[in-house]
C-alpha cells in the first residue's frame, strides 16, 4: 500500500505508489508504436479477461459484463497509483503530514475500436464517453473519504501514455489536489468580492476582445489560453454557468462532443496530430466533510466547470520546474486565428 504525503512547505501532495515498472507499454523508448492487433491489445474486445472486472460499460445490445457487446467500458486499472479500502489513516509527525495513499484509479475504455480516437469518432459516441465520466463522478462522490476526482486523457506516449487503444483515466483522491484547489480558491475568493463568477468574466471579457475565441458552439466556448504554459493551450468552458460537469446537461454534452471533434480535427491538420494531455477542472465532492459544513458553500455560484487541453509538442524542464514559469514562442491570439480559421473550413466543408 502506498502513501499521499504533503510537502511541508507548499500545499503540494505526491503519492508514494507501489511499484508500477511491470506495467505493459505499446510504446518503444523512442515513441514509437509496437504493433499492436485487437488481438494483442488488453483493452480491444474479445480480450476483456485480460483486465480486472469492469464497473461500469454502456451495453446497448444487453450483452453480459466483461463480454463484448460493450461501447464504453470503465475498469479499475491494473497497476493503480491508489487503492480503496481501509481508512485514511492520516499521521502527523510535526510538518509531516501523510495518509494512506486510499483512491480510485480507473480506465475508462472509450471505444471497442482500436483505432478511432477523438478527432474522427462520432459526436454521438463521444457524448457516451462524457455520459461516462459523469456517472463515474456521480458514483464514486458516494465515498465521502474521496474528495476530489481528476478525469484525464494522455493522447500518444510523448504525453505519457502507455497503451494506444482510445481511453482516459481516472483517479479519485481523498484531498483537493494543489492545481484545482488553487482555481476553486481564487473563483470564490472572486466571488466573494463581487458576487460573479470568474469564468462568465473571463468568457464575457473574452468576447468583448475577440482575439483568443477559437469557435464558439451552441452552448461551449473554446479559448486560446491567455497566459498558457504550452504553444495552442486551449479551455472549453460551457457558455452558461455551471459548477459541476457531473450535472451538465445532455444538451450541453451534445454540443460539448461536436465541439471536441473540430478542435481535435483542427489540431491534428495544424500540429500534425500533435501529443496532447486533456484534464477536468470540475467541482470537488459535495458531500460535505465532518466538521466542515460550508467549506464549498457558495462553490455552486463561484465555479465554472472546463476542460484544459495541452498539447505537448515543446517540453518542459530546468526553468520551468524550478520557477513555475513557461516559456515557448506561440503568440496566443495566432494560435486561436490560425486553429479558428481551420474549424471554420472544416464546418464549411461539413455543411456542404
Ligand atoms: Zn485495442
Ligand atoms: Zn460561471
């Protein structure tokens, strides 16, 4: 069993994992992919005795669990960083804070086809995948211990992506991580001074500029990062506020799919189908924790469900680590025109 540990210093918490080095790859050191059939691929239909037993799957023929017949499918992964079970058992030994590394790590299967990622699956499937994520928050905040859950997608093995079958991950932690703890505090400390939320600001402000606005859909917005940390960093936001991504609509997530698909299509004609990370900033758990009732009290009102979208075609090393800034040479306002005027001629070539 692992541990979380805190930094004594800043708020930052790491995970001491098991060891993970048995983990099977599809990659080669270089980034390369080995070949891999349907066969050979753990996460491909027909080979689902290969991974542990799933916990959820969109089955729309009815067909038994862990047989094919599945669209989606979430299974806890093999080699997680965190497991569930027991108590939290927090210590302290003066600045030392540290806790059972206790979590969820699942992978969400994205599709049976091995081959089809984002940029080419339909709206339609796509919004099953979002459907995914959102019954997995919505199960796993059950576990009050679970505070915060982190939804991401590593695209190729430059972005830290070990298996090349389309799938995200998941892993629920028992603390509000530093990253989106930072957003959620600075959002209400906003809100607290002028009672609006920060991202309906940052999307009006936006609009009134003009110049990062990469496509606007019928109910999400996509920006190019004002300050981003890599070249063509982009947020898609819902249009309308909106706290929790695990309560969205069904027609935000619809509209949310179609505007994916263009940006993805965009990136892959612009950066030549570029590695990328793709995260959730989203609520933390509702269920309020012993003792601290109102905690996330005006979160509702301060919050602004995204999605963060880096693409990873420069890396990040000495300075960067050692100062918290980023430097690359992409102008934000010329990574939105040239990636907008691309959508703009793959939607023109769609309506024809
Ligand atoms: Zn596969
Ligand atoms: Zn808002």
């Amino acid at each position: 069993m692992g541990e979380i540990r805190k930094d004594p210093v800043v708020p930052r918490w790491v995970i001491i994992a098991e060891p993970r080095e048995k983990r099977p790859t599809d990659y080669r050191s270089d980034g390369t992919v080995v070949s891999v059939t349907p066969k050979s691929c753990v996460l491909c239909p027909g080979n689902e005795s290969n991974t542990p037993a799933e916990v959820y799957a969109i089955r729309p023929d009815g067909s038994p669990p862990n047989e094919p017949g599945w669209q989606v499918r979430v299974v806890p992964n093999k080699y997680p960083a965190v497991y569930r079970g027991g108590s939290l058992d927090r210590k302290g030994l003066g600045l030392l804070d540290s806790m059972r590394a206790y979590g969820v790590h699942e992978v969400i299967i994205e599709t049976p086809d091995h081959d089809l990622q984002w940029d080419s699956m339909s709206a339609h499937h796509l919004k099953l995948v979002f459907q995914t994520f959102q019954a997995r928050l919505r199960a796993l905040r059950q576990d009050p211990i679970l505070r915060y859950i982190v939804i991401f997608r590593n695209y190729k093995h430059e972005a830290g992506a070990s298996l090349s079958h389309p799938h995200s991950q998941l892993i629920a932690l028992p603390v509000v991580p530093l990253t989106p703890k930072e957003e959620l505090k600075a959002c209400r400390h906003y809100y607290l001074e002028r009672e609006r939320c920060l991202f309906c600001d940052l999307i009006y402000q936006e609009r009134e500029v003009g110049k990062r606005i990469v496509y606007e859909g019928e109910k999400t917005l996509v920006l190019s990062s004002f300050a981003p940390r890599f070249p063509y960093e982009l947020q898609i936001l819902p249009s309308e506020h909106s706290h929790d991504f695990a309560e969205a609509d069904e027609s935000v997530i619809e509209d949310l799919a179609v505007t994916f698909n263009l940006i993805l299509k965009g990136l892959k004609k612009l950066l030549n189908d570029p590695p990328y990370n793709l995260v959730l900033f989203t609520a933390p758990n509702p269920v309020p924790r012993p003792g601290r009732p109102d905690y996330w009290g005006t979160l509702p009102y301060d919050y602004h469900w995204h999605w963060l979208l880096l693409p990873r075609t420069t890396r990040i090393a000495g300075f960067e680590l050692g100062s918290g800034f980023y430097i690359h040479h992409v102008d934000p306002e010329r990574a939105a025109e040239e990636l907008s005027s691309l959508i703009r001629a793959e939607v023109a070539s769609a309506m024809r």
